[in-house]
C-alpha cells in the first residue's frame, strides 16, 4: 500500500485557484486501489465493500490527527455523511479542507 494517486486537475473545475493545480493526496491508498477511499469513486469502493460508515470513520480518524495534511480532502468523493451532533475539534487548528468535494 502507498499513498494515493489522486492529483487535482484544475482544468477540471472553474475557478479553481492556480495553487491547486497538481494538488497531490496525502492518504494511504486503499490496499486493492491506487487511490484512497476519499478519491475512489462511490462504485469502486462498493466494489471493495467500503461502505459510507468505513469513509466516515477514515474521515473522523484523519480529521482529528495532527497535522495540516492529514486534514486534506480536496476533490474527495463522500457518499452519505452525517456529522450531525459530531464534534470534530482535532488538538491543533489546522482547517479541514473538502474544497471541490
């Protein structure tokens, strides 16, 4: 397993800022895929019985770490997530950032 393949295209969305261009994911890749649960597609992580909750509780567990980039989720595909009556307070102030998810 190594780190996700997934690259931002800023070509792909308008208005994009430049600085995204090549954006690259920090996550582990899912152990069958290239990529990590929060870039596969709904369908291939079906395929890989990754359900929503699985993608939910990888977001909470990386969303409270340390760091800037684990918080990091740009272009991220997320099926069903509530965060409904979840507090999500990581020990430092470094943003989660779901641009373009």
């Amino acid at each position: 397993m190594g780190q996700c393949r997934y690259t931002f295209d800023r070509a792909s969305e308008e208005g994009a800022p430049e600085s995204l261009d090549g954006w690259a994911c920090p996550h582990e890749a899912h152990p069958d895929a290239e990529r990590c649960v929060f870039h596969l597609s709904p369908a291939e992580r079906g395929e890989l019985g990754v359900d929503d909750g699985a993608v939910l509780d990888a977001f909470l567990e990386r969303a409270l770490g340390a760091g800037e980039a684990a918080k990091q989720f740009v272009g991220a595909q997320f099926g069903e997530m509530d965060l409904r009556r979840r507090i999500v307070a990581a020990d430092d102030r470094h943003p989660i950032d779901l641009r373009y998810a």
